[in-house]
C-alpha cells in the first residue's frame, strides 16, 4: 500500500471522528437563542392590552387620546406621595371623570377617601356643582382645602371632612347624585357598612375604581383577603377592628364587586374602556395594572332610577 493511499484513508478517519466529536457537542450545548430588542417601559405598558388582557375596545382608534386633564394642575403632582405620576393621573381622568361626563352635570357628588383633592376638583372642573370629601388622613385634607382654592374653586363648591369614612357616613345626612369610591375598596373588608353608607346617601350614580388583583378570573365573586399596614400614606387607615400595626383588607374580583352592589340596589352600566386609552395612549407609564386587567374602572346606576 503506497504512502499516498495511507495518508488518505488517515485523513477520511480523523475527519469522522471530528464530525462525530462535533455532533456530540452539538448535541450537548442548547441552541442560541437571540433575545427580542429590550421593549421600553411605555411599550411594556401597551403590550398587555395587544395581548387580550382587557375587553376589546370598540371605539376608533385614535379617539382616546389623553387630554392632559392634570397638567392644567399640576400642583397634584406633588401633594401627595401616592400614585402621583403625571400620565396615570391623567389616563385616570380620562376613564374615570371625561368617559363618565354625563353623570357630572349639575351633580352633587360625594368623593369617599378623597385624598388630597384630586378627584373632587375632577369633579368639579367636569361639571358638578358640589363635592364632599371624606377623608382620614388631616394633612391631606388640608391639601385638598389648599389645592382646590389655589386654583381658584369657590369655597361654598365643595367642603372636606376630616374623620373616619365609616363614622361620617353613618353619623351624617348625605343626599348627592354621585358617588365617588376610587381606591378604597380594596382598602377595606368592612363592606356592609361602605355600601349602607353609600345606598343612605341616595346617589343615581356610583363610581368605582379597584384594584381586582387577586381573583380576577374566577368564574364565581370572591375576594382575596390580607393584612395591610396602615403606615403608609397608601394604605388603609387604622380602626377600631384594627390590631398591631396591621388591618385587614381585600381585594374582590368584579364578580363580587358586581354582587356587593347588587345586593344594595344598584345595578352594573358599564365598564370604563381602558384597552382604548392604552392602545391610543402607548407612551404612558404606570398603568400596567389597568393594562393587564389587575385594575378596574365601573360604573352603577340605582335600580330604582330606572
């Protein structure tokens, strides 16, 4: 056998053994896989909405786009350590005040744990004629008071109380068109007294906005309960039922929040069209939850009005 032939058949021989070799490598390491471009923080907000999360809207697009209700006032921005980012408040408005306008007009309206103010001047600037603020916290209740004379709403327009939202609904008169619970029934379990307060209050229309975190897709109403620390400005308030430094509260799913104010007289209308204001407002931030249908905009009419 000639030199020339050995080196040959070398050569066949250790080049099946490298494929060999190379396939047992290929075999062992796991694909590479190149990463999608990293999204930016507006457009992770818009995603959810494209993904199905929310109820397909069914106005055109484009008809959703924020006012920029907020920037007429922006001391809103910083009177309050709670949710003050300028695009969520501003889609806020737009779900809650500027979607709703027809219920507005002329009303009397009570705003439950009002805050700082902020949806009682909404109110106001969106055509109701008086608002009454409930609210725990004293500092803001004084906010609320400076806030709505500083840009100019007459004193006799609306009227802040400071004290405990149970205590003031069950010891005061109130007879308003609407009602206003925006993020406060998920601070609380103590529901019967919150919709008691509410139904003697006689209002044609209730707001609510929640957080439905928990629960969400159960086929049945349920309400997932924990325990809240009542430090933070955000929170619930401490009450006599109260233990430590903690209070029970729950988050129900729109199922329960569906059967609570049915079971005092108030029937479900409609709810706010959130997948339009993310699909026609992509660059907003801070609205994941209302993105991926973790929070809700509703509205209720007295059963009795109809």
């Amino acid at each position: 056998m000639s030199l020339r032939t050995l080196s040959s058949r070398a050569l066949r021989s250790g080049s099946r053994r490298l494929r060999v070799a190379a396939d047992r490598i290929d075999a062992m390491t796991p694909p590479i896989v190149m990463a999608p471009p990293a999204r930016t923080p507006a457009a992770r907000t818009a995603q959810p909405a494209a993904a199905g999360n929310l109820p397909v809207s069914d106005v055109a697009p484009g008809s959703r786009q924020s006012s920029d209700f907020f920037d007429q006032y922006p001391r809103f921005y910083e009177t309050s350590g709670t949710s003050p980012y300028r695009a969520r408040l501003n889609l806020r408005y737009e779900a809650i005040f500027a979607e709703h306008r027809d219920v507005f007009a002329g009303a009397r309206v009570l705003d439950i744990a009002s805050h700082d103010g902020r949806w009682s001047l909404a109110a106001l600037a969106t055509g109701a004629r008086e608002v009454i603020g409930i609210e725990a916290r004293p500092d803001l209740v004084e906010n609320s008071e400076a806030n709505l004379a500083h840009y100019g709403y007459e004193p006799s327009s609306y009227r802040f109380i400071a004290g405990d939202v149970f205590e003031v609904l069950d010891k005061q008169p109130f007879d308003v068109d609407v009602v206003l619970c925006l993020g406060f029934l998920y601070h609380t379990l103590r529901y019967n007294e919150l919709l008691g307060g509410i139904r003697r209050a006689a209002p044609r229309h209730v707001l609510i906005d929640t957080v439905c975190r928990r629960g969400t897709g159960a086929p049945f109403p349920c309400v997932n309960v924990h325990a809240e620390r009542f430090q933070r400005e955000g929170n619930a308030v401490a009450d006599k039922y109260s233990f430590g430094e903690r209070v029970l509260v729950g988050q129900p799913n729109v199922r329960a929040v569906r059967t609570m104010m049915d079971a005092y007289g108030f029937d479900f209308e409609r709810r706010s069209d959130w997948a339009g204001l993310i699909r026609d407002n992509p660059y907003a931030d801070h609205v994941d939850d209302y993105a991926k249908g973790l929070r809700v905009t509703l509205r209720f009419a007295d059963r009795r009005e109809g």
